[in-house]
C-alpha cells in the first residue's frame, strides 16, 4: 500500500465521524437562505455544498485546508495534493514516494496519441485535452470494481487509483496536445525522477536553461489548484461524479465547464488587453496613458480584464505570488512591467469610475483589485507560451487535482447525488410574490 492510500486509509474512518457527528448536532438547522435574485443569478452566495479541501475568504483569498495559499508558496504539486487530500504537508519520503508513483504510471497509451493525431488540425486545445481524458476512461479502476461489485465504503480506493492514474498521465498529455496542435514536434516522453512540475514544462518543449520556467509551472499549478468546490468547473465535475460516474467521465466535464470564456479563458483576456494598451502606446505606458486608457476602455461598457472577482474584496493572493516572481525573473521585460503599472494606476481608476457609476444611480465596483488572471498570462508570454488558447490547458492540469481529490474524499464520505429542487417562474410569483 502506498503512503498516500495508508494515511488516507487512516484519517477516512474520521471524516466519516466527523460527518456523521456534525449531522447528527446540526443537520436540521439552516445554513443559507436564497432569494429569488440569487435563483435566478447563477446560485451566487448561496450555503449549498460542502467543500473542505479549500475554501476562498472575500478578504483574504484561498485558503487549503487551513493554509492562506501564500505560506504554501513553496510546496510543489505533488505536496499540495497530498495535502488536499489529507490536510497534511507530505514528510520527504511521502513525497518521493508519491513522485516515484507518479514514474510508474505517467506513460501515455499510445491509443491516446493516435485519437489525437487523427483531430482536426484546428480543433481547440481544451477539446483534444477532453478527449484524451474520455478516451483513457476505457482505463477505469471504479468502473471495474462497480461492475464487479464492491461495497461503498470502498468506493473511495478505485477512485483514488483512478485519480492517481489521470495526474501521473495528464502532463504529459497537455504538453502533447501543445505540441501536436501548435506543430511543435513529437510528443515528449517524462523523465523519472523529475518532478511533477519540471516534468510538465519540459515535456512542452520550450527553452529553460536557467530551470526559471520549472519554477513558474510549479508555482502556477500549485496556485491553480483548487478554488472551493462552487466554481463552475468543480461543481460540475461534484454533479457528475455524485452520479458515481467515474473519474474521467467527471474531471472531463468539469474541465468541459472551465473551457468557457466566463470562467477559464480570462488570462488570456487579461493578456490581450495588456498587449492592446502597449500597441497603443508603443511600448509600456506612461500613468496618463495608461489611466486614459483604462477610462476609454471602461466607458465604452467593457470591463478590465483581470480586476474584480466574485467573491474576493482584496487582491488575490495568487496574484501577489506571481507578481513577486515576476520581479524577481523578468523584472526589465516590458510586458511585465507593464501588468505592474497596471496594478499601480488601474485599482485607483476603478474607485474613481466606481463613484461615477454610484452618481450615475448604478451600482458600484465590488471589487477593484486584480486576480491572478491578471499577471499569469505575461508570465506564461515571456517564456515563449504565446499561444492564447492553450492557457486554459495549464489552469486544467492544475485545476484537476482539487477536482481529484474532492471526488475522492466525497466517495469515501458516501455524498449523495446532487440533486437540487428547481421551481418554475410562475410557481415565484404565485408562492413568492403573493
């Protein structure tokens, strides 16, 4: 047994404590109450789930198990899901055993290469990563188990299994479909005894001789990794999984779900504006320009990209650990220096147009302050990633071990299918409105 599945095997049998004591204290009390506003307004605020892999603070940003995100910083991948997993920092032998797993299972079904040669030459990146993932479900553990018969309290084993077997496999498979769509060359074989990280950004292929770009995969896909268990592509992996489909049929719809341009195509967004304002301007900004800039764009009725966010009320963490790494790796590249002036003038813009609006009779900003979209893509941008549409591939390698290991946990809690009551309008105005 490995040392992930033995210290899960331990902790499991005290959730499930955990659970059934907190439902026998609280279960018939109420925990949110929804409006009709907030019905018709995509669920937004309302208490509807549980989540305890992490959970995001209006002011303080993401928090993984306990942990505010910029004290884990440091951690590598493969430690942050082991933490998620567990609530623990994994020991060095824990890591190095689950990094020497990640070497035994990480080759890529040749099958899987032939589906995704055989693509059209312009199909998205997101729709060959999907595919590579449904293709691979042939592979499923839990599958074989249900059909073979197993009880639920061991649902959460072939899930793991299941769950371990897609991570090892997934870089691998993005940095194929980076080099297969963008006709980069053949796909790159992983290297044992690497990291899950390095991994990833050696097998794109892009130059790094200094080992800078291995640093930012791993701080990227340590930053993106879980964000509660409400976003779109979390929710939407938790209803497909609640139905006990198994792990690829559920992390592939919920990366399905991050696809959209609301939810996981804002870097690139937040990119092409910046580079918009340097067009413009020949270059990085002056404050005028810049402040002029960001006024034009939001009194035409658009937005800026990357500042404001649904829930958060200060900057995004992830934000503020990248903007340090990017002062510390390319300090003089123009783009960067561009996104930080960005940082400096645009919070104060927003305060401004905000008390137009609240003048005007409309509502005011929430937010004025960046997300991580903000600064992610120019740090992608100048390591040579100048394909916009395959950052949403990145945030999906990244994002798929909070979906991994929600759905873990909720097999072995036993979570029951989602299934909410809907109403229709007419039943609102009879029931609500009278």
């Amino acid at each position: 047994m490995s040392i992930l599945k033995e210290v899960l095997a331990k902790k499991i049998p005290a959730y499930r404590e955990e659970v059934k004591k907190t439902l026998a204290d609280y279960g018939s009390k109420a925990m949110s109450e929804v409006t009709v506003a907030q019905a018709y307004g995509g669920m937004r605020g309302v208490k509807g789930m549980i989540c305890d892999t992490s959970v995001v603070e209006p002011d303080k940003g993401l928090i993984i198990r306990g942990r505010p995100l910029l004290e884990l910083k440091h951690l590598w991948p493969e430690e942050i899901f082991y933490l998620l997993l567990t609530g623990e920092v994994p020991d060095a032998k824990a890591k190095a055993a689950l990094q020497v797993d990640y070497d035994k299972r990480a080759a890529v079904p040749e099958y899987v290469w032939d589906v995704l040669e055989a693509m059209p030459r312009d199909s998205h990146p997101m729709c060959m990563l999907d595919t590579a993932i449904l293709v691979m479900e042939r592979e499923s553990v839990f599958r074989q188990w249900y059909d073979k018969g197993m009880t639920k309290e061991e649902y959460w084993l072939p899930a793991l299994e299941d769950g371990l077997q897609l991570l090892a496999k997934l870089p691998g498979v993005a940095a194929g479909v980076y080099r297969i769509r963008y006709n980069k060359g053949t796909p790159i074989a992983w290297t044992p005894g690497l990291d899950w990280g390095a991994n990833f950004a050696n097998m794109l292929g892009l130059p790094d001789p200094t080992g800078s770009f291995a640093d930012l995969m791993r701080l990227y896909l340590n930053f993106h990794c879980d964000h509660e268990g409400g976003n779109v592509s979390a929710f939407s992996c938790h209803t497909v999984g609640s139905a006990l489909s198994d792990l690829y049929y559920s992390v592939s719809a919920g990366l399905n779900g991050l696809a959209g341009p609301l939810h996981g195509l804002a870097n690139q967004e937040c990119l092409g504006w910046i580079l918009e304002l340097m067009d413009r301007f020949g270059g990085v900004p002056g404050d005028k320009d810049l402040r002029d800039f960001a006024f034009e764009t939001l009194r035409s009725g658009k937005v800026i990209p990357g500042y404001g966010h649904a829930v958060l009320r200060v900057t995004d963490p992830r934000y503020t650990g990248l903007l340090e790494f990017g002062k510390e790796h390319m300090p003089n590249d123009p783009v960067f220096q561009t996104v930080a002036k960005v940082y400096d003038v645009v919070p104060k813009v927003l305060k401004e147009y905000s008390e137009e609006r609240v003048k005007a009779g409309k509502n005011p900003i929430a937010n004025c302050w960046p997300n991580v979209d903000a600064g992610s893509g120019a740090l992608l941008y100048y390591y040579g990633l100048t394909e916009f549409p395959y950052y949403t591939v990145l945030f999906s390698v990244s994002r798929s071990m909070g979906m991994v290991s929600q759905l873990v946990l909720n097999r072995a809690l036993g979570t029951a299918i989602t299934r909410p009551k809907s109403v229709s309008t007419e039943w609102v105005s009879k029931n609500v409105g009278g």
